[in-house]
C-alpha cells in the first residue's frame, strides 16, 4: 500500500530557474526556465509511481525529466547511466537545497 504524500511547496519552488542538476547530456538543456522538481521512482510505492515524499527527487529541465520519468529513452543511454544521473541528481539538488536553508540538518 503506497504511503500517504508529503508534499512541500518550498522544496519544488525552489527549483525555479535553477540549473539541472540531472544533466543527461547530450540531452539536457541546461535551460533553467524550464527547470522543475522530478520526483523520482519511489521506494516505497514502486516502479513507475511518484515518491512519497519530496525530497526524493531532483532539479531536471525539461529533456531530463522526460528521460528520468521513462517518457523518452534515448537508444544511447542505458538504464544504468539514467540510474546514475537520478542519484547525481538528487544528491546535487539536496545540496542545494541545504545551502539554500531549505533543508536543515541538526
């Protein structure tokens, strides 16, 4: 049974017009206006379905998140290099979003 969401607004607003932190190249367009949260394939919830919870996922523009979400797979890139964009990319963006107060660890 999937867990109930957590949603929180600072944490997918501060994606905005912030860089890709996905970088699918040489896809990605490192084109920050168009730049959202990706929540990424949950854990908990299973293949397919949208975490729980938003801190798992990451800043993609708009190429990546396609590609991260499974709706455009290019032939060149194997599902492992995609895996490892995922947790680049959500390391890189919980980064962020410490520098930037959103995420406080004690």
């Amino acid at each position: 049974m999937a867990n109930k969401a957590r949603r929180n607004n600072k944490i997918r607003n501060a994606a905005r017009g912030q860089e890709c932190t996905l970088q699918l190249f040489p896809y990605c367009t490192l084109n920050p206006e168009t730049v959202v949260f990706c929540h990424m394939d949950s854990p908990d919830n299973g293949i397919g379905l949208k975490a729980s919870y938003d801190f798992w996922g990451a800043f993609g523009c708009y190429e990546c998140h396609k590609i991260a979400d499974g709706a455009h797979i290019p032939k060149d890139i194997t599902p492992e290099e995609i895996l490892q964009a995922k947790l680049r990319g959500i390391y890189r963006t919980q980064k962020l979003l410490m520098e930037m107060g959103i995420i406080i660890i004690k």
